[in-house]
C-alpha cells in the first residue's frame, strides 16, 4: 500500500516542481498575452503580428512576494521528492510533515493572490488585480492547488493504515 503512497507523493514533488516554471498569471491586452513567472519576468505575445519578447518586471511589491513563494514551493517539492526515496519507512514517519506540506502548498498560492489583490488595490490604487479586465491566474496555481492535494492525500492514506 505504501507503493501507492509513493506515487501520490512523487506526483506531488514533481508537479510542484513543474508549477514554479511555468507562468503564475497571465493577462489578455488589446494586442498582446502577457505571461508572467514568478521570477519577475514577463513574456509576450504579439495577437495581430509574429512580435515575441520577454522582459523583467522590476516592480518590487510584486516580486518579493513572488521569490517568496516560488522559494517555499521549491523547498517543499524538493524536501517531498527527497524523503520519499529513502523507502517505505521513512515515508510513514514523516505523513504528518507531508500532510503540512501539501496544506502549504495550497495555502501558499491564495495567499500570493491575496497579497498582489492588497498590493494593486491599495499601492497602485486600482479597482482589483483579478478579473475581466485584469488579470487571469494561470497553469501554475492550479498545479500547485493539485500538487498540495496529493500529498494531503498521501498523508491521511498513511495515517489510516
């Protein structure tokens, strides 16, 4: 049973990982997508021409807390692929750090939500940071939502046993 935990736990690691390089929000502009990664980079895309380019978002209300939770998405995706490779023992003694792990990992991405609505609403003085006409949450926060599900998961499975 424990090789079924293994996977859930591996499946967790590996999304995480592949959450914190891939774009957190995106936006749709009159003439252009912009992707935006947690780094502080953006990439665009040209809608009515074949203009590709990236730049870096200096603005460092947004980036602080972006380095932060791309840093505490690495660590626990990391630690989870780390631990579940010294065997099945090791795995049930630590369900209680992978069950706060995967709580983490959820509360992580709406709490970076919550802190770019907080910072554009009141640093930028605009109506909101999320919506029709703002911006859109992309790939990399649903992966992280799934990613922290699995190892909660995988944790309570091992509890049970």
């Amino acid at each position: 049973m424990v090789d079924f935990h293994f996977k859930l736990l591996f499946s967790s690691g590996v999304i995480g990982i592949i959450s914190i390089f891939t774009p957190v929000i995106f936006h749709i502009g009159a003439n252009f997508i912009y992707q935006f990664w947690l780094w502080g980079s953006v990439m665009y895309f040209g809608l009515n021409s074949n203009e590709i380019g990236i730049v870096y978002d200096t603005e460092i209300e947004f980036f602080i807390p972006g380095v932060i939770f791309f840093i505490i998405m690495l660590v626990i995706s990391v630690l989870i692929l780390f631990t579940i490779q010294k065997g099945n023992r090791m795995i049930e003694k630590l369900a209680k750090y992978y069950f706060i792990g995967g709580i983490v990992m959820i509360i992580s991405p709406l709490f970076l939500m919550i802190t770019w609505q907080i910072i554009y609403v009141l640093v930028r003085d605009y109506p909101t940071f999320w919506g029709t006409n703002y911006y859109w949450p992309s790939i990399a926060i649903f992966l992280q939502f799934l990613a922290g599900i699995l190892a909660v998961l995988a944790s309570l499975k091992i509890r049970d046993k």
